[in-house]
C-alpha cells in the first residue's frame, strides 16, 4: 500500500494575485517530488483572501 506524506505552505496574495516570484519556490518543490494537490483560502476576509494554502503531497520512500 502506498503512503504519502505532505507539506504546506503559506503564500500571501496582494491585489488579487499570488506573487510571480513565488513560481521558483514552487518550482524547487517539484524538482523534490511534491505535487500540488490542493489551493485553500485562508484569512478570507470581505470577497478577498490575502493568505492561500498550498498542499503537496509526495510517496514516502
């Protein structure tokens, strides 16, 4: 049976958009193993979210 393990990261998004810098960080995270598997919004406050969960998960070893 396969297992996973996981990994979270907190992004902070201004103006509606998420920081094209952050794409590198992303980026590195792959070259590891992590897939993205989930985008959740948190601190949402008035229609906008200023804080965004990222979940990866990759196969344990």
């Amino acid at each position: 049976m396969k297992k996973w393990e996981y990994k979270i990261i907190n992004l902070r998004s201004e103006n509606y958009r998420i920081d094209p810098n952050y794409e590198a960080e992303l980026n590195k995270h792959g070259e590891e193993g992590w897939e993205l598997v989930s985008i959740a919004s948190i601190n949402f406050k008035s229609g906008a979210s200023d804080h965004i969960g990222v979940i990866f998960k990759r196969e344990k070893a």
